[in-house]
C-alpha cells in the first residue's frame, strides 16, 4: 500500500507527488491514454493543495510523461501504435477504430503485484492453488535415466512432442473435438498459438473480426501486423449476429477471433443457437474462425464449441495449459483442419523453430496419469467456493454482476467510471483491471473484470467501495 505524502520529507509535496505517478508510469501501471484524476480529485485523495497538484502535472508533461488536453485534463502519453504502410489498394475504412491500447501495458499491468496480496486484476489462478510438487515428479519421471539426454540434446519434432499430441487428440476428444495427433501443433502458450494463425491466415490491411469486449492484446498485436481490427459486441449467448453479417458483407475479413467457451472478460457461453449462425456467415463470406479455447480445463466437457460444430472445417482451435496448470512452462497447442497444418508448422519454425520436448513429455504424462484430470477438479471446486464468497462481497460492496458468474473471471458493475478507480485503488495498494482494457477503443465504463479466485479479500471490497464513494461526492 502506498503510505500518505510525507510533509516532513526532505522532498516538497510536489516532487513526492511527481515521483509517484512517474513510477506507475514507468511501471505500467498506467496505460497510455489514461486520464490522470482531475486536480480537484487528487488534492482531495493525496490531502493537498491543488496549487501542489497543478505543479506536479506540469513537471510531468515536463518530463513528456503526461500531455494536457484542452477541457479535459491530463492523460498519460500515448505510444505510436500505428501500424506498418498499406498498399492504396489497403487502406483503411476511415471508420476503422484507432486502438489506444499498448498491449506491453495490459500484460505487465496484469502480473505485476504491488506487495504480496492477490490482486483482482491477475489473469492467473493464485500459485497456492496450483500444484508444483505434481509438475516436478513428472519431470523427474521423464529425464530419469537417459531421458533428460535424449529430449534435450537436439530439436524437437517440428509439430511438437507425439507422446503430448496424441494426449491432447484424447483430451479434445472428451470436449467433442475430433482432432487426429497429425492435426494438432505445439506451441509456447495460447499467445504464440494466436500469433501463429494470424500470422498464416492475415495478411497488412486484412480485416479481422475480434470480440468487443474482448482481450485487448490480441487487439493490439493484430494491428501491429497491420490487421484492420472490427469489433462485434458480445452478448449474453454470443456475437451480435447482425453486426458480424454487415461487417463481413461490408469488409470480407480473413479471420473472426473469438471465444466461444468463458469467454474473456464477461465469462459467458456462446449458445448453439448463435453457434450456427456464426459458422453460416463464416461460410457465406469465406473467412476462417479461430476459436482461443483457454479455459477449456474450467469449463463443462460439452460447452459449446465452434470446432466441435464445424469438425475443424473453417474452425481452428487453441488452448494452453497456463490458466490451470502452470503459467511458466508455456505450453499450448493448435487443432487444425488438415490441409492448414503444413503452413502453422511453416511459420512455428519461422518464429519459434521448435517446442521444449522435457515440458511436453512432463505434461503429457500428467495427462496420461490422470493427475491434471484431478487437479482440475480440485480448482473448478475451489472456484465454486471463491465465486459464491464474491458474489457475497461484490453484493454487500453495492456492485452487481452483469453476466452469469462462472469461470474464473467476474464482470462487475460498479457504478461508477473504473478507469477513474484505478487512481485512488493503487494508492490503497490494489491492481484492478477497468473495463476499457477490454474495448478496442477506449470510453468510459462502469464495468470491470475481477479473478474470482483472487477477489476473496474483504479488504479490497471495502476499499473499492470507499474509492467509489470518494468518486461520486466529488463530483457532485
């Protein structure tokens, strides 16, 4: 927790004031684009002067850390995002979202723990609930005797480990997807397996199809490549179908990037109803489906999946073992139709060249034994207690769930804009994640995710409820 300015440090208020929002700058704690509190708000939360605010401001815009905007106050200063030149024949529709967004930001904002509490705004499950000695037997189990020789010596297969491929045909087989060993690719993590597709499949000046709420670093690395992002908003039982049929009429995209299973960050379900659609306009328009599966392991067997539907036709689906498992080993995979596998293997070797064979036999034998089947069922158990204790809290903190609550995440409202909680919150030593992270681009929203797993803290609740109300006496 951030203690209280200190009038008896050898620094003035102002200074004391500069350094601390330079380093949550520097930190990323505060992404580009964020508005800092009005000058009224933050002499009232840091007990000053505004005349001490207004120099603080100043020395930051100084330092080219913050910019002033006429009549609307200070924002941290915005990274160049733009992407590579298009072709004339690619521009832009003028209408194409511009995405404030630096995606660095989101990811080491995510995991970065002011202190040692578990931290609402985490993307993880908490390490106490993971299990290391489980993941260390397996190691030891697969290089003992000459094994740690024979799978660290050379390459891996270019696919990825068999033993763990043909785990995960089985594991997709209980999901309802029908995935031979030879479809399926190894990759590090889910991001590298969302980097891989889009990187076969899209092209500079490709229009691409992303939820909206949805994660914003997919946002941002798609248009890094040079992707015309189009967002579709996520209801309740999935996409808007009649925005997804006009901006695939209007704009042809390559590629639809979605989660149909807990979704992130509203954790809801796509319908079969919706399913169907989906896969009929993706057919009508021509354009692939890549379906990011990362929660598979917390969700029920049978949830409705595009690739189930579609039998990886047009459907590609991803996943990784960093949601449940563990976040450090970076393993994750791609099921493929079979005449694309050829191409994601082309640009795997292109990018990554080959997978950790020793993690990928490790898995494999968690998964062979039975043990990450079990230690699932422990964590979904235990998200169950947690979702039912924050529903609790959330309640009793005058904050509703907009979304059915499942999974691992909760999309609150809390009333009040999040982007103007994060300031007061971090001075009480809390990492939230407001809700226009999620929007490719940025506005202002009562709604925020929360980790169920790590929100269990009544002392966050509290002090989320009295930044709220600071928020709205002053503004009154």
């Amino acid at each position: 927790m951030n203690s209280p300015l200190s009038r008896d440090s050898e620094q003035t208020l102002t200074e004391q004031l500069v350094q601390r929002f330079a380093e949550r700058i520097e930190q990323h704690l505060l992404p580009p684009g964020s508005r800092l509190p009005s000058v009224r708000e933050c002499a009232k939360n840091h007990q000053v002067s505004p005349y001490t605010v207004v120099a603080a401001y100043d020395q930051l815009q100084a330092r080219g850390l913050v910019e002033a905007r006429s009549q609307r106050g200070y924002f941290v200063r915005m990274r160049d995002l733009r992407p590579p030149a298009r072709s004339q024949g690619s521009a832009a529709s003028p209408d194409a979202p511009v995405l404030p967004i630096d995606a660095t930001t989101l990811i080491r904002g995510m995991f970065h723990e002011p202190g040692k509490r578990a931290m609402p705004a985490l993307g993880t499950l908490p390490p106490a609930w993971l299990d290391a000695p489980m993941l260390g037997a397996a190691l030891r189990r697969v290089t003992q005797g000459e094994g740690l020789a024979a799978l660290s010596l050379h390459y891996g297969h270019p696919m990825g480990d068999q033993r763990l491929r043909q785990a995960l045909s089985r594991k997709l087989d209980e999901f309802g997807i029908k995935a031979e060993s030879s479809q399926i690719i190894t990759t590090v993590g889910a991001a590298n397996a969302l980097d891989i597709v889009s990187r076969t499949l899209v092209q500079a000046g490709d229009a691409v199809l992303v939820d909206e709420p949805g994660w914003a670093a997919e946002f941002s690395r798609l248009q890094l490549m040079g992707a015309r992002i189009l967002p579709v908003p996520r209801g309740p039982d999935g996409p808007d179908l009649q925005v997804l049929a006009q901006l695939a009429q209007a704009h042809r995209p390559k590629l639809y990037v979605t989660v149909s299973v807990l979704h992130n960050p509203t954790s809801v379900m796509l319908s079969p109803g919706h399913a169907h659609q989906v896969l009929r306009l993706a057919e009508q328009h021509d354009f692939h489906i890549l379906e990011d599966d990362i929660y598979a392991f917390l969700a029920p067997a049978h949830a409705t999946r595009l690739s189930v539907l579609d039998d990886l036709r047009r459907t590609i689906s991803i996943g990784s073992f960093s949601k449940v498992l563990t976040p450090g080993w970076r393993v994750g995979y791609i099921a493929a139709p079979t005449h694309l596998v050829d191409r994601l293997v082309n640009t795997k070797l292109l990018t990554t060249l080959t997978t950790p064979p020793v993690l990928e036999q490790a898995l494999a034998h968690c998964m062979e034994q039975g043990q990450l089947r079990r230690h699932c069922e422990r964590v979904i158990g235990q998200l169950d207690v947690a979702r039912a204790r924050c529903q609790t809290l959330a309640r009793q903190a005058g904050c509703q769930f907009v979304t059915p609550p499942q999974g691992l995440f909760g999309w609150i409202d809390v009333g009040v804009d999040t982007e103007r909680l994060t300031h007061p919150m971090l001075d009480a030593g809390w990492l939230i994640a407001p809700g226009a992270l999620f929007h490719a681009q940025r506005k202002p929203t009562t709604l925020m995710r929360i980790n169920m797993a790590t929100s269990q803290d009544a002392a966050f609740w509290k002090a989320l409820q009295a930044a709220r109300k600071n928020l709205v006496s002053g503004s009154a």
